[in-house]
C-alpha cells in the first residue's frame, strides 16, 4: 500500500513538472511570436518607424549585408529593389531592481517590398451625378486617376472593390468592368457605385492599392 502510495504521489509530481513545462514553453512561445513582425511597402516608396532616441537599429538585405544603421526614428527611408529586407531593432533598458525591461518594440521587422507601386489623385474624383442624402444610388459612375509603376515595367491586373465607411452609408464600388488592367503611367479607374447616404455624413471611401493597403478619401463636400 505505501509503495503504491509513493508510485502515485512520483507520478503526480511528473504530471505537474510536464504541466508547469508546457506552460513555460507556451508562453516562451508566445512571447518569441511577438518579437518579430512583417510589413509590406512598394519600392520607391517612402519607409518610417517611430523610435526612443536610445533604440538603435540595422536594416539588412536578404543576404544578410547591412545597408543602414541609426538610432532613433526611422524617417522615409525607400528601397529602389523590391525583394525581402529586414529591420533590427536593440532597445537600451535602464536597469531598475524591481522594474519591468520589457521590449516595446519588436526586436525585428521583415519588410517585404513589392514591384509595384499605385498612387490615388484624389483631386480628380467625378461623379456622373450628385450623390443626394437618402437616395439610392444605381450605377453612379464614379472616376479616379491613378499611376502606376512596375519595377519589371509590366502591367497589372487591378480587380479590388471600392468600399465606404461611415453613419448610415451602404454605397459600395465596383469596377466598370469588373477589373482594370493597368498599365505605367496615368489611368482612369472607373467604379459603378451603389448603395445610399445621408446627409452631412463623413464618408470614407476606401481605395486599395496593390498591396492591399488601404487609402482613404472624405466625401462630405461631394453630399447634397
């Protein structure tokens, strides 16, 4: 009886070390997965990250080679090359008996940069008619420029859908033609809305570029 006693108490002992191990790996785990994060940018296009002056950082190509180095923000930094890049980041802890040194940062960035590039001109949106406060809207023809640039200088196949954020809105935009083959340079994106609006609402009208990223644009002054 006291050695089967024994045999169970050595047996609880074993399940509680597995138990308290597995915790202590979940949550290494878990602290590991949010020391790296990864982002997506065009080539040419403008990076920033914002920094304590005490952080210091590294940026290395997929190679491994360093490219640049810095303390502090990171300010419009752009990558003529798309491809994979990775951003190190070393934060300075004062010490303090007692105090909590964790990262506030993530120790590193993957930065993938994409071949292409599109820019919104948001000053040459057109409506084929006014947009009225309660009104369904059928196949409003809406228009916007874009440029497009490919590093590989070819085109690209636009397909996203136009959507609206905001207090009693529903409109939603599809491409005339349900898709835009874009070409570098200028192009006219042609959306068809529908859907309806209220007065004096702010609507965001949210385009998506090639990377999916999302660019907004206030349609209060266009509302009737």
């Amino acid at each position: 009886m006291k050695k089967n006693t024994i045999s169970l108490i050595f047996f609880r002992f074993v399940l509680t070390m597995m138990l308290i191990g597995g915790t202590i790996s979940a949550q290494s785990h878990a602290i590991d997965s949010k020391e790296q994060e990864a982002v997506i940018v065009s080539y040419n296009t403008p990076f920033s990250y914002l920094l304590d002056d005490s952080a210091e950082w590294q940026i290395k190509n997929n190679n491994g080679e360093i490219l640049k180095t810095g303390s502090g923000n990171i300010s419009n930094i752009q990558f003529s090359v798309p491809g994979k890049y990775h951003l190190f980041i070393n934060e300075k802890h004062n010490h303090i008996v007692g105090g909590c040194e964790h990262n506030q940062y993530p120790s590193q960035i993957d930065i993938m940069v994409s071949p292409d590039k599109i820019t919104f001109d948001f000053t040459t949106i057109k409506f084929s008619k006014n947009i009225m406060d309660g009104q369904s809207l059928n196949d409003v023809l809406m228009t916007v420029d874009a440029v497009y640039s490919s590093y590989q200088n070819k085109t690209f196949v636009y397909t996203d859908t136009l959507k609206t954020a905001g207090v009693g809105t529903s409109i939603i935009g599809k491409l005339k033609n349900g898709k835009a083959v874009l070409k570098p340079g200028l192009n006219k994106l042609e959306f068809l809305l529908n859907g309806t609006s209220s007065k004096g609402n702010n609507i965001m009208l949210d385009f998506r570029d090639t990377n999916g990223q999302v660019h907004s644009y206030t349609l209060t002054l266009k509302i009737k």
